[in-house]
C-alpha cells in the first residue's frame, strides 16, 4: 500500500511517498513545493496540487496530512489560519482530496505531526512512556504535547499552541490578532528580523560560537525568553522533556548545545529535521494517535 504524505506550512510543502507493500516500510525522498502563500489561497491550492500530484498513481490508496493552522482531525479541516497561509481558514482537505483524486485523507497540525515523528522516530524514542513537549520555531512557533506516545490537546491547553502564549505584556502585534505572542520573539523570521536591524543576520550562531560579544548579548536574551516559554509551558503541559526542532534548531548547529546548557528545563534537538512533518503524519495516518479534542 502507497501512501502520499505531505507536510503543508507557510513556505513550503514537503512531500514524500510512503510504501508499505509486503509489510516493510520504504520512504521514498522528501521533496518540497513552494506553498505560494503570497499568491493567496487559489496560490496555496494550486501548489497542493502540484505536490500531490509529485507521487500520484494507481497504485496510492490515501494521503497523509500534516498543516499549519488550527486542525479539526475529524472534520479534516482548517478551522484557523493565520495571514501566513491567507485565506485557508475552512478549507475542507477531505472534500479537496476526494474530489480531485478520490482519495481519503487524514489530517492533523503540523507541530502535533512533528512532535509524533519525533516520539516514534527521532529524538525523544526513549521517551514514548513519559511526557514530552515540543516547540518548532520555524516560519512561527509550533507547540505539541503528548503523553505516553499520544498527543494531547484540549481547551485546557489551548491546544497546546504555545506559540500564541504571551511572552511580553503588550508587546509585538502577532498575526494572530494578540500582542507579545512568542511567535514573535522566538520564531525564525522574528530571529532575522532582529539580527537583520544591527547586522548580524545569518553569522548570528557561527559569531555565538566564536564569543562575538554582540551575538552573545542576542542569544542570551534569546535564552531568557525561550526559557520564560519553557516555564509556562510546563506549567499547563507539565513535561519529561522538550523536543526543539524547526529551521532555528537547525540554524544553530553546533552551538545548540552551547544554549541548551542555558535552559533550564531538559531539552534535546529534534533529529528529522524537515522530515518531521511527513513522518508525522504518516504516523498518524496509520495509527490515529491524537486525543480526541
């Protein structure tokens, strides 16, 4: 059985074709499509399209999939975008799937897929009896909980989106309509932003690592906000460990365990990288591990 699985964010969309024919699984390469967010949502479709169409063939039974944006798993829709994917809140990817290919499709947020992936397949497999986080800075911050290898996500947690917690008390305006979300300060493009204004830009981890005073005065203020997060995520979503993954994870380098040494929570960094998201939602596709919300 063929399975495409994709991974759907706000600056591209991975895709890969998963094979289970004769009980063994072969994972083909992981390609990416641009998501063309810029172009809106007919922009985001026709790119959907263009990755589902990468594997299409008799031979695939269903896809997986793994999005940004607030994901009602059972409904298999977006019920919240942000302007990062425009227009997308209440695309329906059930009905997209079904009446462009006539295939069955599963669904879950992209942070909880990679958090699975991660659980499953990467950093935190010692870890599928305890409790484990995940914070993905990439485009945004993507937040995950799961315990004893299930996600959990309810009102209580807020769905575990800790990139919408309020790190600064009337701070930066999000997309999400709030102020000081820590989608502003710890999220890729935050980080490029202010490393940009006073010029260290993409050198800010390899300047770190070689005692730059100025790149170490930025990560210490980094470490302070990300440790502000680590606490208040554990004090919804207590944890064994926290799993760090997206492009700032691996931006930093060698130097990720130089700032990990400043947290104060015990953390490790995500091991799949860009693959995270299709590994995920392959997982959940299979198994269906997410609480019911």
């Amino acid at each position: 059985m063929k399975k495409i699985c994709m991974d759907l964010g706000a600056t591209n969309i991975k895709v890969a074709l998963f094979d289970e024919t004769d009980g063994k699984l072969v994972v083909g390469k992981v390609s990416e499509v641009p998501t063309d967010a810029d172009k809106g949502k007919q922009g985001i479709i026709a790119a959907l399209k263009r990755a589902t169409e990468l594997h299409l063939d008799s031979d695939v039974s269903e896809v997986a999939m793994s999005s940004a944006g607030n994901i009602d798993s059972e409904a298999k829709t977006i019920t919240y975008a942000t302007d990062n994917l425009p227009g997308m809140t209440g695309f329906d990817y059930g009905k997209f799937f079904a009446e462009n290919y006539g295939l069955n499709v599963t669904v879950l947020n992209d942070a909880h897929a990679a958090l699975l992936a991660e659980v499953y397949y990467g950093a935190a497999a010692n870890y599928t009896d305890k409790r484990v986080a995940m914070l993905t800075l990439g485009s945004g911050v993507g937040g995950g909980y799961a315990v004893c290898g299930h996600i959990v996500a309810d009102k209580q947690n807020d769905y575990a989106r800790f990139g919408h917690i309020c790190l600064v008390d009337g701070g930066l305006q999000c997309t999400c309509g709030k102020h000081g979300c820590a989608e502003m300060y710890l999220s890729g493009r935050a980080i490029h932003r202010d490393v940009d204004a006073v010029g260290l830009g993409n050198d800010l981890f390899s300047r770190y690592m070689l005692d730059d005073k100025q790149a170490a005065e930025y990560v210490d203020k980094f470490c302070d906000r990300l440790n502000l997060l680590l606490s208040k995520v554990n004090a919804v979503c207590p944890f064994d460990v926290c799993v760090i993954g997206g492009g700032v994870a691996d931006w930093m380098g060698n130097a990720f365990d130089k700032i990990s040494a400043k947290l104060h929570y015990n953390t490790l960094r995500a091991t799949l990288g860009n693959a995270a998201g299709v590994y995920g939602a392959y997982v959940f596709g299979k198994t269906g591990l997410e609480e019911k919300l």
